[in-house]
C-alpha cells in the first residue's frame, strides 16, 4: 500500500463514492471524458487488472454492471465505452487498477 496520500484513490474521501462493494468502489472520473463518466476501483492497491486476485475481477464486473445501470436510468445514453489502461504506455496514469465506464451520445 503507498504512503498515505500517495495514490489518489487509496485516499479518496468516502463522500465521492457513488456504489460500493466489499472489493470495490465507484467514483465519477474528475476529468470525464463524457457526463457520468466513472470509475470502478478495486479497494486494495493493485497496480493493474493481472495483478488482481479472481474475486477482484469479479466484483469489479458486477460493479461495473451496476453503474451501467445506473448510468443508463440517470443519463440515457446511446452507448458506452468500457476500458482499463495497463501501464504507461497504454496510457495509465494512475498505477492503481480502475475500470472506466464512460457513458457515449450520439454526436459526443
């Protein structure tokens, strides 16, 4: 686990949860590619989607699948785009594991 304030969402503050779970939280993204855009973060600091353990993935999923629900409720877009960046040069640019559920409107 990183220092104290080192990685940001190990120390994200509880009022930017938006779901949760045992493994895993939602937040939306601070820097949305598109309204609603959020992120599924495993609780645990695990640099990428290979470092976590099989129940991460899976709770990872089902979150995902929540907010996608959510999302479809509140803002009834057109279509989405799931993704995980691995590594810098995948464009990762925080090391800690997060799924991207970005919600996409026709002409966005």
């Amino acid at each position: 686990m990183p220092e104290t304030g080192a990685c940001p969402f190990c120390a994200m503050p509880p009022a930017r949860v938006i779901a949760e779970s045992a493994l895993a939280f939602a937040v939306r993204d601070g820097f949305p590619v598109s309204p609603g855009h959020t992120l599924v973060i495993p609780r645990r600091h695990v640099a990428s989607w290979f470092d976590a353990t099989a129940d991460e993935q899976r709770e990872l999923l089902t979150l995902v699948a929540r907010v996608k629900a959510e999302l479809e409720a509140e803002l009834h877009p057109d279509g989405y785009n799931v993704g995980i960046n691995v590594g810098e040069a995948a464009g990762q640019t925080v090391m800690h594991l997060h799924v991207h559920v970005i919600p996409r409107f026709r002409d966005d």
